[in-house]
C-alpha cells in the first residue's frame, strides 16, 4: 500500500511542477519597458509640450524603438511595447491543437519634436486584444 501511495505522490508532484513551468514559462514582453506601466498621468507629469527636451525624455525613457522624420523635417520617436500571455488551456496536450488563445497587451508612445527638440506633441494608446488560432476558431 505504501509503494501506491508513493507513486501516486510523484504523479501528483510531476504534473505540478509541470503546470507550474508552463505558467512561468509562457509570457514574452517585446519592446521597451520603460512604457510598460506608463500611465497618461505619468507621462502629463514629466512630459511638458514646448518645455521638455528630447534629452529629458531620453533620461527617463531610454532609447525610442523607432525614430522618424515628417515631411517638414520634425522629428518622430516612438516607443513600442507588447505582452503576449498564452491562456492555460495552450498547455493541456491535444486541446492546444483545437483551440488556443493569447491575450496580446499593446502600448505605442509617439513623441514629436520642434526644430529646438522641444515637445511639440505626443499620444500614448493602450490596447488588449485576443488571438485564437487552431481547427476550432
């Protein structure tokens, strides 16, 4: 009976450790961090149209993911950030086949700069979106 009991045990403590990995394992987060949590009243408190520079920005934001030019020659920087978070159901063998689900977070920050590298504007989106993929969806 006890020879049971053990081996019952290690199936038990296998398929959470394995549950417990696949849940650690299964986030990516691409882009720049520094706008991961940024908030618009984080953002209206460091950064003043017509007074912030774009060093100050740099400072507090690191280097943009993509930097760009208008038609008048103003500068664009823009940081990009995603968190892709697969469900549990992405783990269960066989199911992840028929059926599998992300949650996708997304957050653009486009900064543009005056001839004095001042800002002149910026906007900051936030969205959530859900991708299904497999012979179900």
């Amino acid at each position: 009976m006890l020879h049971n009991s053990r081996v019952s045990s290690q199936y038990i403590y296998t398929f959470l450790t394995v549950i417990l990995l696949a849940c650690l394992s299964g986030c990516a987060n691409s882009g720049s961090l520094a706008i991961a949590e940024l908030t618009q009243e984080d953002l209206s408190y460091f950064v003043q149209k017509g007074s912030t520079d774009d060093k100050a920005i740099l400072r507090e934001l690191g280097d943009p993911s993509d930097i760009s030019l208008t038609g008048d020659g103003l500068v664009i920087w823009t940081y990009d950030y995603s968190r892709v978070s697969p469900r549990a159901q992405n783990f269960i063998p066989y199911l992840n086949v028929l059926s599998s689900v992300k949650d996708v977070a997304r957050k653009k920050l486009v900064i543009l700069f005056d001839d004095n590298h001042l800002v002149k504007n910026y906007a900051m989106t936030d969205s959530q979106e859900v991708i299904r993929a497999g012979l179900f969806e």
